[in-house]
C-alpha cells in the first residue's frame, strides 16, 4: 500500500522479506504490466506464455509451495504479490492464482511423486502452464452435480465430457480435470495434447478480457492410470484446492481497489470543478474517506486471515468472511471511483472501469458472494441452506 493510503500502519504487520517480495510484485506489475494492459484488456489477448516465464523467473508462480522448484514462501508473502499483480489487473492475477493455487496447488497435494516431478518444476519456472476445470455449462455453484465422467477400460481411463468458464485454458500444457467415476469425484492430471482434448477459447466477454478463458471438452480422452491423482477422493479434494486460491483473492481484491483509490485521489487533487479542485469538496473527501476506511479494513483481515493460514488454523469459513467482504468492497470502491472521474472513468485511459468490469467475475468465480453468505450462514447456525 502506498504510504498515502496506508491509514493504520499495515507495513508494521509485514516481515521484511514479506515488504520485499511485494516490493519486486509490484515492480513487475508496473514495469511490465500496467503499461500494456489497457491494449491487452481491449484487444482481449495476452502473451501468457511470456508473462508465465516473466513470473516463475520471479518465483511467483506456487510461491506458496515447497520442493519442486517452488518458492516455499508464506501465505502473506503471497497474498501481498496477489495484490500487487492484481492492481495491474484481475486477470494478470487470475493467471498467477490458477496456475500456483489452482493447478500446481492440486497436483502439490494429491499427485503421485510422477505428476509432481513432471509436472511442478516446469511449472514453477512458467514453462508449463495448467489449468483447473471443475465448472461445467449446468454446474457451478454446485460442482458436485457434474456430469463429466471417467470409467476404467483396463488400466485406462475415459473421460467424457465438459468443463466451462476456464482460466489458462486454451494455453494451458496440463489441465487438471475433476470428473465423476465408480469411486466418487477424483481429479486428473490430462495433457492438454491428448486426442479426444479440445479447448475452444471463450470470446466477446465484457470482463476479465486479459485472461484467457476456455471450455474444456472431452471426447473419448484415454488416459493412462498414471494421469490419476492417487490422493484425492470426493468433492473435498477440488474444494481444498479453492480454499487456496480464494486466500489470494482476499488480498488480491484490496490491489485492485487500491489501484482504482490513487487513481481517484490524484484525479480528485488535478480536476477543477467550480474553480477548485476536486479534492478540496466535503462530499469528494467523505467519499474518498470511506473507501480507504474500507481499504484498510480489508487489507487488515487479509493480513489477519494470512497470519491464521501460517500457523494451520485458518478455516474455510474464515476464507468465506475475506473473499466475500473484500470483493463486495473492492467493487464498491471501483464503482465510487469510477463516479469521482466521471466521464472519463468511462475510458480506457484510465483503469478504473476495467477493474469494476473485471471485479464482476471476481465477485463470481471461486464461490459466487451467495455461496460464502451461505458458507458464514452455515459456521453461524449450522443448518445447510444450499439444497
Ligand atoms: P458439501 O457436502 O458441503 O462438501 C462435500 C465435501 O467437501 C468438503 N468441503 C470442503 N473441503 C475443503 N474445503 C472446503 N472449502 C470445503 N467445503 C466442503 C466437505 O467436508 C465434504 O467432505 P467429505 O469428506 O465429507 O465428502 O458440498 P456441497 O455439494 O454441499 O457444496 C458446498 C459448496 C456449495 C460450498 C461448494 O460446492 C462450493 O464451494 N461451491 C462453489 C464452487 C466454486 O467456488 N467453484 C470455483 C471453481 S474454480 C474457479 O472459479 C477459478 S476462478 C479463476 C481464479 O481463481 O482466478
Ligand atoms: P450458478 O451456479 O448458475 O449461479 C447463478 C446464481 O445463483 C448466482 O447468483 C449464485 O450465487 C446463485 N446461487 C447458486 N446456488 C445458490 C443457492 N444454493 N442459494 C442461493 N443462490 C444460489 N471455474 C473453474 O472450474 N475453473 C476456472 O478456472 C474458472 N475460471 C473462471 C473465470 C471467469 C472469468 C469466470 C467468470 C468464471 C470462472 N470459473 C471457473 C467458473 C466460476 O467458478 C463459476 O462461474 C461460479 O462458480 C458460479 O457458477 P455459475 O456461473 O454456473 O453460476
């Protein structure tokens, strides 16, 4: 946070070496993001493969994770990169999410030692990418109604079936797939070369258009049963993967809501508006006030929440509380920026509308605000109220 909008000191929360990888994040994103992304958002296509090596040269990609090329380093180190990635932009972070929380996250924590030493290097350093299909076209609040199946034919695999709305997809070298089988849930590491593998990509979205999203089909893929991974079993094992990558979105909400709150106070301090500036109106500042109370509050239960995941305690409920109260915020604060630049929050020369744009696939996807509400209702009273 810079040291304007950094109302109540969060920096003495943070280690060094924590203030020193946000430090190279945000170098990365200002230096080599945010200067194209108002191209790659409007031309809706991104360099993935480039800007996946960039980050593992940097060791942003499963940062979180240990051996294998991984970075090993804790969760706030990673949520404050998720942050500043995402205060280039949602979808940049999005790539970095699925690939280390998502992808590397599941194969870190279910594969065999085959899948994890093909796999988690290659990965790490970007020259792999994967990607995560558990929605499907009729399932996604409630991925346990999926259709996509696997049988066994001899020591094989098949798998049928699609999944739909998937980051990284059409770029991705490895895709792991959650399916139906005789056995309950079980996910699989599938090579994206596979025959029977297809992956159209997603086009005319009106969010999140710097990341690549795809559906995945099916079409009679065999798998050898070396693609299974041996350690997950029913519907927790992708839902654990999600606790992971919804942390990052806890912090990685509060870059895009920074991002979109200096833009609104520069702008407040240069913009004339009946002879003075901007900044210098009582309902221009109580806005201005609100949002970075908001801020701040969200970066501190992002820290709070990151301090929990260190010592093993923090529960997915817990993550519900973050995901929902910052994403709801983020996207306040971006929709009331957005009101501050007027008209020219509309354009793309600015990025505030395209942070509220990409906002509105971050309030939906790892659990939509309605799932989390429903997750907390469920710690607070104990009854289900999902069927
Ligand atoms: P339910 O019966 O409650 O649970 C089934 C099994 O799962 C366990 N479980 C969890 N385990 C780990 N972490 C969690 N958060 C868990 N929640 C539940 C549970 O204990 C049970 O285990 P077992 O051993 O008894 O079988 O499941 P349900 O069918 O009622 O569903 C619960 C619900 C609705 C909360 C869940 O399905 C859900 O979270 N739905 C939302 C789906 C979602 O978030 N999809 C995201 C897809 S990935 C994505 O969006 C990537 S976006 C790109 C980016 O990140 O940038
Ligand atoms: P639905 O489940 O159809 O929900 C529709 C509405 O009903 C929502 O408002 C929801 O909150 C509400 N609702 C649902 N259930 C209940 C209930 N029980 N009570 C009350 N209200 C309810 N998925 C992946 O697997 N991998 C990815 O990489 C991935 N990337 C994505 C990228 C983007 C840009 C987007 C937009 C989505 C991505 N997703 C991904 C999919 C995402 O996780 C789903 O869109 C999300 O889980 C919601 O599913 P749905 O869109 O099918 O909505």
């Amino acid at each position: 946070m810079t040291v304007s909008l950094d109302l109540v000191d969060v920096d003495s929360l943070l280690t060094e070496e924590e203030v020193a990888i946000r430090a190279t994040a945000r170098r990365f994103a200002d230096e080599r993001l945010r200067p194209s992304l108002p191209e790659w958002f409007e031309s809706a296509s991104i360099p993935a493969r480039d800007l996946a090596k960039e980050l593992g040269a940097l060791g942003l990609l499963g940062m979180h994770l240990t051996g294998y090329g991984c970075a090993g380093l804790g969760p706030v180190a990673y949520g404050l990169a998720c942050l500043e990635i995402e205060a280039a932009d949602s979808g940049m972070r999005s790539l970095v999410s699925v690939q280390g929380s998502l992808a590397m996250y599941a194969l870190w924590k279910y594969g065999s030692e085959e899948q994890k030493t093909e796999w988690l290097p290659r990965m790490a350093a970007g020259e792999a990418i994967g990607c995560f299909g558990l929605t499907e076209p009729d399932f996604g609040s409630n991925p346990g109604g999926m259709r996509t199946n696997a049988r066994r034919d001899g020591d094989d695999w098949i798998l049928n079936g699609s999944k739909m709305w998937i980051t990284n997809g059409s770029v991705a070298d490895v895709a792991v797939v959650w399916a139906r089988t005789d056995e309950g849930v079980r996910g699989f590491a599938v090579p994206t070369d596979t025959p029977g593998f297809s992956a159209p990509e997603i086009t005319r979205k009106l969010s999140l258009r710097a990341s690549v999203t795809s559906e995945l089909i099916f079409d009679d893929v065999r798998l050898p049963s070396s693609a299974l991974l041996p350690q997950a079993r029913g519907l927790s094992g992708p839902l654990g993967c999600l606790n992971e990558a919804r942390f990052g979105i806890v912090f990685g909400a509060m870059g895009a809501a920074r991002d979109c709150l200096e833009t609104a106070v520069t702008y407040a301090a240069q913009r004339q508006v009946f002879d003075k500036p901007l900044s210098a109106y009582q309902l221009t500042q109580a806005k201005l006030a609100d949002m970075a109370v908001e801020l701040n509050k969200g970066i501190l239960l992002a820290v709070h929440l990151g301090r929990l995941k260190e010592k093993g305690t923090l529960r997915p409920e817990q993550v519900s509380v973050g995901k929902l109260n910052n994403v709801r915020e983020a996207i306040a604060i971006a929709r009331e920026c957005r009101t501050i630049l007027a008209a020219n929050g509309i354009s793309g020369e600015y990025p505030v509308m395209r942070h509220a744009n990409n906002l509105e696939s971050v309030l939906t996807y790892e659990g939509t605000s309605e799932v989390h509400q429903l997750v907390i209702g469920q710690a607070l009273t104990g009854e289900s109220a999902f069927r």
